[in-house]
C-alpha cells in the first residue's frame, strides 16, 4: 500500500469516528432533553404535548427549546411570588434555594424548579456548543464535497454528482437538481436517502416544466438570487403539487445557481424522511454549496468549449496538411516556367546584336528562346510581344542565317552547323 493511500484510510477512519462521536452526543443531548422536559411538565403540573412518531434517529433540541422550558419554569416561580425568579433570571447560578422558604409555595416545589432552571440554562449551554461544532462540521462537509467535485472530468458528471455530496456529506435527507429556462423550472436529477422515492414520484417529474409565476419562492430567486429556506410549507405558497402532494415536504430549502448574474438552476433539499424541519442554517449550507458549484460548472463548461474550440482547430489544420501534401504528392510542377510550357525565364534587356551574322538586338533575343525550346507562343510571352511579331522575326533570322527552318537555324547558332546561302 502506498503512503499516501495510508493517510487517506487514516482520514477516512478518523472521519467515520468523528461522524459515530457526534451521532452518539446528539442522542445523548436528546435523551436529556426528553427526561429534564418530563420533569418539568411534572413539576408545573401539565400535560406534556402529544407525542410524536419517534424518528429512527431523535433530532437534537434546539438551544431555543431549552431555554423556552427555563422561561416557563421562571415564570410560575414569578406568578407565585417567588423573587427567586428575578434572581436566577439575571444570574443563574447564583442564590438558586434562598427565596424559596420565603416563597408562597413550598419550599421543595420552589427548590426543583429552581434547579430544574439551572440544568435547563446548562444543557442550553451544551446544545449550543453542539450546535455549533455541526455547524463547522457541515461547512467543512461543504468543502470537502465542493474539491471532490472539483476533481471531476467534465460537466456531465458535475451534474450527476451533486446532488449525492448534498445528501452524503453536508447533512440532508434529499435533494434536487433542477434547469431554467423559458419561464419555467424543470426537475432534472435528484438524489434520496431513501432510494426508493425517485421511481415512486420524482421519476414522474423530470423535465416537465413548473411555471415560475406568482409568489413561489422559486419565482423570487430570479429577481433576488437568494436562497430561502420554507419553514412550513403548509403557511407558505409553494408549488404543491410537486413540493407537497407528490413530495411530501413539510420544510425546504432552495438556492439558485448561477451563470455570471443569470439564475439557471435550483438546488432544492430538506430532510426528508427524518422528519426535522429545516432551519437558517441548512439554508446557509446550501447556498455555500450552490455557491461553489456554480462556479465549478460554470468552469467545467467553459473548459469543454475551449478544449471543443481546439479540437476543430486540430481538424481543420488537419485537413488543411493533408490537402498541401496530396498536392505536393501529385508531382505537379507550378514554375512560371512550367506555366509556359517550359520556357526560360524572362529575358532581360535586349542582347546586343550577334557579330557576323547581321541579326538585330530583338532578333539576338528571339534565337537565344529558340535555341532554349521555346515556341512561339512562349517566346511572345517572355518578350512581351505578339505573335505574328515572333513569326516575323523567325523569318527575318532564318533568312539572314542561311537557314531553311527553325532547326537548321538553331544548329547554326550552336555551331553545329556553316550558315547556308543566303537569299
């Protein structure tokens, strides 16, 4: 096993423990609520509200429940006369049993309520710092999922990974992965604890388009781009068809994502089936989320585009060489002297006039293109000239040559050959 395989089963061990440490303190902190609450509808001599389906898991309290259990306490100790109340609403941990004897109630009923307070100011405490050790905890989550997600190939994957990171690491029971487009919202993917709910309901929604009218939620993110956490869908105006009749929700949070300024998705999650509401923390959670993810999308596509640009860049050079070497292959010769039937280079200025044989400075000029093979066609080409002026000066240099046609005049140019009579 490598070193660095080593330290990331030491990480995920250590996580895994940290994860089972922190379930075991929330059942713990539950428990003491469930018995200090029982105490104190006894003591107050009410009946404790209907209880609930218990959840698998409890939820823990929240800090508000505590100390809302302390007020009750404090205020019959208030109603009773008891300046004890004061005391230990200012400072709690002094002078608990002093007012009691002088109280109108019993001094032992005083007494454990009094303390009943203290214990409820102290697992106030205590919630509290859980509260806030899973807070750190989800954002770390948040962090871990987002460089996970990061390492990803493209954006397809993306897409079919975030949901899943949502529920895995940062603290959900589900969550939906939803477009935007033509004034409507279209489910897309979803991720759930419970595996069986995508073909039971959501299956059934993908890609049908959900007005974004009115005063839904969703309909806000676009002009705000905020996310919002639906503490009571029941109160709230949601779309219910999806969020209440086919998805059960009682609570939700949802956060956009974004393309530059432009709203082009939703992340929706809750905690379904656990039970819990959400609160303004899990809203936070998923905005960090949505947040990160949108800029790692927004990446993911822009790099697809660029690699997509250079791959036709590449096909198009490509082509491009092919076609120069079939070209090239094809022995195809493009001199200008091949583009005039194998003719010599233009000639220059006009050659002086050959010594002995009377021909012109033209005529010199004419003879030499001759002598190199070329026709008259080519000769006029090169000089610049007609034709018929070419032909007239053949005449005139076989004439002064002696010589009966083109050969036997350039025989006598290359000395091959006397010149003949001349006429």
């Amino acid at each position: 096993m490598s070193a660095s395989a080593g330290v990331r089963r030491q990480l995920v061990f250590a996580a895994g423990a940290a994860d089972r440490e922190r379930r075991r303190r929330g059942r713990e902190l539950a428990a003491r609520f469930a018995a200090v609450s029982g105490r104190v509808h006894e003591a107050l001599d009410v009946e404790p509200p209907a209880a609930a389906a218990v959840p698998a898991t409890p939820a823990v309290p929240a800090v508000e429940d505590a100390v809302d259990l302390a007020e009750h306490c404090l205020a019959r100790l208030r109603d009773l006369g008891d300046p004890t109340a004061e005391a230990i609403a200012d400072a709690p941990v002094h002078g608990s049993s002093a007012g009691a004897a002088g109280s109108g109630m019993p001094a032992e009923g005083g007494l454990r309520l009094c303390l009943l307070v203290l214990e409820l100011h102290e697992l106030a405490f205590d919630l509290g710092q859980f509260e806030r050790d899973a807070r750190h905890h989800r954002l770390g989550a948040v962090s871990a999922g987002l460089a996970r997600l990061r390492s990803l190939p493209g954006s397809t994957p993306l897409l079919d990974e975030a949901c899943g990171e949502l529920v895995r690491r940062c603290g959900f029971g589900r969550a939906v992965v939803s477009r935007v487009e033509d004034d409507a919202w279209w489910p897309w993917m979803a991720y759930f604890s419970n595996g069986d709910e995508f073909e039971s309901w959501f299956a059934g929604w993908v890609d049908r388009p959900i007005p974004l009218r009115g005063r839904t939620p969703e309909a806000g993110l676009l002009t705000d781009g905020q996310p919002v956490a639906v503490l009571d869908t029941a109160r709230a105006v949601v779309h219910r068809p999806i969020i209440v009749e086919s998805g059960r929700s009682a609570s939700y949070v949802v956060a956009p994502l974004l393309q530059g300024t432009s709203v082009v998705g939703f992340l929706h999650a809750d905690h379904h089936p656990a039970g819990r509401r959400v609160d303004a923390f899990d809203r936070d959670v998923l905005w960090a989320f949505a947040d990160g993810f949108s800029h790692l999308y927004e990446r993911a596509v822009l790099a697809e585009r660029l690699r997509a640009g250079r791959d036709q860049a590449r096909t198009i050079l490509s082509s491009a060489v092919e076609s120069m070497s079939a070209f090239c292959d094809a022995g195809l010769d493009l001199s200008p002297r091949a583009a005039l039937g194998a003719m010599p280079p233009a000639a220059g200025p006009p050659a002086p006039a050959r010594p002995g044989d009377g021909l012109t400075a033209r005529e010199s000029q004419v003879l030499d293109l001759m002598v190199a093979g070329a026709a008259n066609a080519a000769i006029a080409a090169a000089l610049v000239i007609t034709e018929d002026t070419v032909k007239s000066h053949v005449k005139h240099i076989l004439r002064k040559l002696g010589a009966v046609n083109r050969a036997q005049a350039i025989a006598t140019a290359l000395g091959l050959a006397g010149p003949g009579p001349r006429g």
